[in-house]
C-alpha cells in the first residue's frame, strides 16, 4: 500500500508557473504507475498525465506542451511542473497509484487504486 500527499498549489495569474508534488510513503514509485488528475467544480476527474514504472510519460491534450511530469527517486516523490497556466486550469489536481501490469499509465482515473487528498490550483484571469 502507498499514502500520496499532493503539495504546491496556489493562486497564481495566468501564465504563471507552478510546480506540484506528490510524496509517497510506504512502496516506491518503482512498483506504481503514478497518475496526475484534476477535478473542477461540478466535474468530474480529468486525466492531466501519467508517467509509468519505467519513466514514460504521457499527457492530455490540454497538457501537451506545458505540463511536464518527473520523478525524483531520492524523494520518493512525483513532480507536476505547469507552465503558460490558464483560468481554465484553475482545479484540485490529486496524483494517483496504479499497480497495473500494463506497460502505459492509464488515463482512466478508475485504474488508480491510491490517491492523495488533492491539492488547490486557481488560476486567475
């Protein structure tokens, strides 16, 4: 089992930076595939990225281009970096575990066994 705990949110302006991340404690992110989502009043979660067991990585459209996810093994941690922000990005991003055997993340959040608490993103116009 894994606990997540998502940190780095904020209020920033758009195209503004942020950079979330997502400690684990118990397993090593070399047993997961490690989710990133978000969910915006009244939606549901949406896929942002994912980055499997063997550091791929893959994103959403919306994503592409300006998000980038990392590990830091040291840390145990997962990284979201977001650059060139958007009103429309404004969320609670929540990073997720999976331990499916697949070799690509999934993009469907109910791959994902393990999720942190979510941490606020608002991004102001």
């Amino acid at each position: 089992q894994v606990q997540l705990v998502e940190s780095g949110g904020g209020l920033v302006q758009a195209g503004g930076s942020l950079r979330l991340s997502c400690a684990a404690s118990g397993r090593t992110f070399s047993s997961y595939h490690m989710g990133w989502f978000r969910q915006a009043p009244g939606k549901e979660h949406e896929f942002v990225g994912a980055i499997n067991r063997a550091g791929v990585t893959r994103y959403a459209d919306s994503a592409k281009g300006r998000f980038t996810i990392s590990r830091d093994i040291a840390k145990n941690a997962v990284n979201l970096q977001m650059n060139s922000l958007k009103p429309e990005d404004t969320a609670v991003y929540y990073c997720a575990a999976d331990r499916g055997t697949y070799y690509y993340a999934a993009v469907s959040a109910t791959s994902y066994e393990y999720w942190g608490q979510g941490t606020q993103v608002t991004v102001s116009s």
